[in-house]
C-alpha cells in the first residue's frame, strides 16, 4: 500500500504545482515528469530488493521516454513533481526529500571519481530553478529555494534562497500575499544577481570616491548637462581639465530688456557661479550685438546715430542686469569691435569654399552655402531638404540656396558701414559670434548657451560657419533656456505680449523676479503672471522671517535646560549640502535645490516651535544659517538681512513711511504702554496696519515687517 500511496502523494504534487494539470488522466497519459517518477518509483523498488539489470533497464527506457535520467538507487521522497523536466540529470547516491520540485536540466550530480556518497542530499520542500545545478556530496536544507541556473557547489542552511554562479546564499525573497498568509518565492523571471550587486555597490562606491577626490582637487564633482546637440543629460567633462570656457548670446541693443532676457542673464549667471563653486576655472563670455536692423531703424526713429541708441541700451541693461543680481561676465565684448576678425574668418571661409559673393552695385555681399556642410541641421534637428521645402517665398534669386545665409551685408544707403575686401558694407549677425568666440575664448569651447529661440537659424548658422573654418567641433554642450509665457503663448517682442524688467521692477523687489526664475528649471517654461510673482514675494517673506526668528534666537534665548530631540534635524542638517549640490550637479536644478532650501525652513521652524535650549541647539542654528548662506550665494539669492528686506519692501509696496517713522510710532506706542494708555497703543498698531506695518511683539522689543 505504501507504494501506491506515495504514487497518489506524487499525482497530487502535479496538482498542487502545476495550474496547468487539468485531470488525472491527462497527467498520467502526457507528464513526463509523472512518468519518470513513477518508473523510477518501480525500478528504485527493484533495486532495493536486489534484482539484477531490470531496474537499469527500466531507468535506460524512462530516459528515452522522458529525457530524464534517475539513477535506480537515487532516494526520492513523496510528493516529488519534475515540471516539464527534460534534460534532468539525478546521480546514484542523490537523496531528496519529501514534496521537492526540480524544474528542466537540473542536475544532482557527483563532483569526483571516488565512490561513496559523492551526491547531494536534498531537504523537504526544496525548489530547483531551471538548468541549476547542485553538486558534490552536500545538504541543502529544508524550504530551500535555487535559483535557475544557479551552481550550487557549498551546503545550503533551511529557509535559504541560492542564487548566481558560484551560487551564494541571498535573503531578497519576493513575499507575496496568498489566501494563507505572506508566501516567500523567487521571482525566477528578474532573478537577482548577487555578483551584479555587489559590482553596482561597488561602482557606486567608486563614483563616490571620484566625486570626493575630484572635489578635493578643485575640479568639481559630477555634473551633468541636459545637450542640445544629443538631446541627452550628459556627464559634463570639460575639453580641458578644471577649466571652463563658456560663451552665452547676449542681447542687441536696442530697447529695454524684458523678462525674457532676464531669465537668460540670471540662468547663465547661476550655471556659472555653480560651476565655479564645483572648483572649475571659468571663463564666461557674453557678447552685445550692437549693429543690426533693429538698431539701425530704431536709431532712425529717435532722429540719433546708431552708436547713441547701443550706448544708451548697453547703460539700461547694466541698470537692469545689476539689480537682478547677475555678476558682469569675464568678458562683454561688441561684435563692431571685431570687424577685423570677421573679415578674416568670412575670407578664409571664400578660400575654403564654403561661402561666395554677390555684386550688389559697387559693393558685393557674401552668404555661407550651406549646402557645402552636410551636417547643417545637427543641432536644431531639421533636414536641409524639408527646411529648402518650407523656405518662404521671398527668397533672394542670386543665392545658390534659399536657405544660404549672409556673411557680410553690402552697405545701403544711410546704413553704417566698414571697408572690406567686398567694398563698404557690415556683418551678418551670425558671424559675430563665431569670431568673438574664438577671439575670447578659443577654436572648440565648453559650453555654448543661449535661448531656445536661438537654436535655429542662429545657433545652427554659428555651428557651420565656425566648423566649416576650424575644421574642429565648435562646442562640446549646446545649453538654451525655455521661453517665458504668458497665457500659454511664449512671450516675445514680436508679439507684443511682453514684460520690460524695469515695469516688473516697479512694483517688485529685485529678488523677487530672480526667486521667480530660478524656482522653475531652467529649461522649462515658465508661465508669468502676477500670482507667480506674488507667490515668488511670499516666499523669500517667509524665508527672510524664517532667518529673523533665528536671529532672535541667537541673540535672545536664555538657556532653559529644556532638553529637545536635535538628532532629527541634525540629521537632516548633515545631509543638507550634499542634496543641494545632488540637485544641482543634475542639470543644474534650481527649483529642486530651492525646494530643499523650503524643506529646511519647515525643518528649523519645526525645531524652533520645540523651544529648544542651550549650547548644542545653538551650534545647529548657526550651522543652519551657514547652509543658507552658501546655497544662497550660489544662486545669489536670500543676501539681505531681514531688516534689509522690510526696508526695500516698503519702498516697492509703495508704502509712504520710512523705517525711522516707524521705528518712531514705536517708541510712542511702547510709552502709551508703559503708561497703561491701551487705548493710545492699540490705535497706533491699527493705524500702522492699515499701511501694511505689522507689528510684532518680541520679549524685550517690538519688530515690524511689511504684509505680504
Ligand atoms: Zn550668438
């Protein structure tokens, strides 16, 4: 009977193992599995009472039958189910358990030649993955589960999962939840690698080491940059070690400065202050276009010489640039200041073959062929054919292609002009920018910045003309800004829709527009309007209150002896640094790094509502202050003191009283006090509310501040 018994226990393992066992006559008519075992089941029998040769043969039959090869004299528990099965391989001295399942191609197999026990023992309930192999004389323990593939040369304790080659013993396990309760299984499909972790530990551990030691050695850690050119985030390696040559599109000269263009300036300010604070030694140059239609024309209307109009609007954007905070670049040159340069480049560009003239009367004109540089279109992404497709009508009959672009412009009548070898005329505006690049800051340069608007035509024209005369990459990260909306609509001249600096500046503190730019990464767009504003302002508000509430601290608190949690924000104190710099080494995310800077101001007031007390509480606070101070200063932001803050605040509310009014209104309001004149006190804090003045009582003093 006891034969028959563990039979059922086997058919019954098929069940329970197999969803796609539907009856028993199916398993016992298609399993090879099922009939492996049942033949090794007679054969073992045979065996044990000592009949010659019919076991072998039967195992010899089972193997043709089944693919499985089991040796008659292998011991094998109940329950036992081989899933699909082909390829198994069980050795003469192997023992398994009761309730074991074994997949395809495992072996239980033998490592030597001597004789004796030379196979593995298995426990109850152990799983092998498909294609594991499991050899020499060891134990693998009860509930143990091997891994597809794994080699498992060692004994495995109970409850142990075994993965990877040689197979090691891991505890990551996939819990999943069945009508019984918490199963552990392996996911055989994403099977973990113990060997491939422990490598990823280890790289990770190395680029660890390399940040500290690049960091250590003042070239900065690992930066990466989102490339226009790849249109990829990439780990940013300058051409030449530590130092950073980078050059940004500045502004023509014409008007006054809008929002737009601040956020360009104030961008490339932070990218380069960052980048300094990494270690690198940069070179920043950004250039004023100060001869172009638009100055031409714009000159003409105010009835003054062109160079009046540029030397005027180079005087406004400095007024404009300055109260935003964006630091002068290493060098501002104007393209009229290369007109030299630009004529050699535009000849040996002639020489080259890359650029022709056009007589126009006396003089001639030059235009680049773009189509002598196959690889025009490499930045902006667009074919040279489909952009020859859609070229607008009015195109120039004498150019060899529509999309070809001017060089150099034959003078018109009441136009300025420089001699050249093509007669009087002046430069095209794309050209400017190669020969102050390569005059500044060399042939091939770091980063090449400007706004996304300037990718096409302009970007790609600088690209191929420089290429075209160097013969070498002309900059290694393409980096542009995004635009500036309003109601959706990108915000420029052109459509009338936009914001001049000076008209925000009106109405709006300096840091305020600056707070606005930054708090959104650099390459999205950023939707302007009054509430983002007003948002911005209560923000740096709550900062600036945050720091006051410090000070007060600092200057105020008696020790209590009131002992306080520190470890938590002492914690996130410590790792403070190494987050900000987290998120600005990824592609310089600003909005994240002031995010953090947010998360901290609800940390210390977290810590300041504890009433905290004593040296200890004291030391984190003034740390704290030293992280805002330099986070702050690489986004030249939160510079002021809080005092600072409501003084300039009332001037851009407009509100008609001074800081010595109030500090005035004050005084008489502590005397009505100190009189127990109520009534007189109370009129003085309304009267100054209703100007926007709140007054806030402190222990041994009273502080004001603008409402937001
Ligand atoms: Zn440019």
């Amino acid at each position: 009977m006891g034969f028959l018994k563990t039979i059922k226990k086997d058919l019954d393992a098929v069940f329970e193992r197999d969803p796609a066992a539907k009856n028993i006559l199916q398993v016992i008519f298609t399993y090879p599995g099922f009939h492996a075992i049942l033949i090794h089941r007679i054969s073992h029998a045979l065996y044990t009472a000592g009949i010659p040769l019919i076991p072998w043969i039967l195992s010899t039959l089972a193997r043709f039958l089944t693919g499985i090869e089991i040796h008659p004299a292998a011991k094998i528990g109940e329950g036992f189910f081989i899933d699909h099965g082909m390829g198994v391989v069980i050795g003469e001295t192997a023992e398994i358990g009761k309730n074991c399942l074994l997949y395809q191609e495992v072996t239980l197999g033998g490592t030597g030649k001597e004789k004796g026990k030379r196979h593995p023992t298995l426990g109850d309930n152990v799983v092998v993955g498909a294609g594991a192999k499991i050899l020499g004389p060891i134990k693998i323990g009860n509930h143990v589960k091997i891994g597809a593939n794994s080699v498992v040369l060692k004994s495995v304790p109970d409850h142990s999962v075994v993965v990877g080659v040689p197979g090691k013993i891991i505890k990551k396990k996939v819990m999943r939840i069945v009508q019984e309760g918490i199963e552990e299984t392996l996911d055989h499909v994403r099977l973990p690698d113990p060997v491939e972790e422990e490598l990823h530990e280890l790289r990770e551990y190395i680029s660890r080491l390399e940040n500290r030691i690049e960091k250590l050695e003042g070239k900065g850690g690992k930066v990466k940059i989102f490339n226009t050119m790849t249109g990829k985030k990439e780990e940013f390696i300058p051409v030449r070690t530590g130092k950073i040559r980078m050059y940004a599109c500045g502004v023509t000269v014409y008007d006054y400065c809008h929002i737009g263009h601040a956020r360009n300036a104030v961008v490339f300010d932070v990218i380069r202050r960052y980048l300094k604070y990494r270690g690198f030694d940069v070179k920043y140059v950004r250039n004023f276009t100060d001869i172009d239609d638009k100055i031409i024309k714009r000159a003409n209307e105010e009835g003054i010489t062109w160079d009046r109009v540029v030397k005027k609007y180079i005087e406004e954007y400095y007024h404009d640039m300055d109260r935003l905070g964006v630091e002068r670049a290493d060098v501002e040159p104007k393209a009229t200041e290369h007109i030299n340069e630009m004529i050699e480049i535009i000849k040996a560009l002639i020489e080259k073959g890359y650029a022709y003239e056009i007589p126009e009367g006396e003089n001639k004109s030059v235009y680049f062929s773009v189509e002598r540089f196959p690889e025009y279109g490499k930045l902006s992404k667009k074919d040279p054919k489909e952009l020859l497709a859609g070229a607008r009508i009015e195109v120039d009959e004498r150019k060899k292609n529509p999309m070809d672009f001017a060089l150099w412009k034959a003078s018109k009548e009441g136009e300025p002009w420089w001699n050249s070898p093509w007669g009087k005329g002046r430069p095209g505006w794309h050209i400017e920018c190669t020969a102050m690049v390569i005059k500044h800051l060399g042939e091939s340069i770091d980063i090449h910045g400007g706004g996304a608007d300037l990718i096409f035509p302009h970007h790609e024209n600088e690209i191929a003309q420089s290429e075209a005369y160097t013969g070498k990459v002309f900059a290694k990260y393409w980096v542009h800004n995004g635009f500036i909306t309003i109601d959706k609509e990108k915000m420029s001249k052109s459509l009338g829709n936009f914001f001049t600096i000076r008209e925000i500046l009106d109405r709006y503190d300096p840091e305020v527009i600056r707070f606005f730019i930054l708090s959104t990464h650099y390459r999205s767009p950023i939707e302007f309007s009054k509430e983002q504003l007003h948002d911005a302002e209560s923000s740096l508000d709550r900062y600036y209150s945050t720091i006051s509430r410090i000070d007060d601290f600092l200057t105020h608190a008696t020790d209590t002896g009131k002992k306080v949690e520190i470890s938590q924000f002492n914690d996130f104190l410590d790792r403070f640094i190494e987050r900000f710099e987290e998120a600005m080494d990824d592609d310089f995310n600003t909005a994240l790094a002031i995010g953090h800077i947010f998360e901290l101001l609800k940390e210390v007031n977290r810590f300041l509502d504890l009433k905290p007390s004593g040296e200890e509480a004291k030391k984190l606070l003034i740390m704290t202050k030293e992280i805002f101070n330099t986070t702050g200063k690489i986004l030249n932001l939160f510079q002021r003191t809080p005092e600072q803050w409501n003084i300039d605040l009332l001037r851009y509310k407009k509100i008609p009283l001074t800081e010595l009014d109030i500090r005035k209104k004050i005084e008489e309001r502590r005397i009505a006090r100190q009189n127990k004149d109520w009534t007189r006190a109370d009129s003085i804090r309304k009267e100054l509310e209703e100007k926007g003045i709140i007054l806030e009582d402190k222990k041994d003093k009273t502080d004001w501040k603008v409402k937001i």
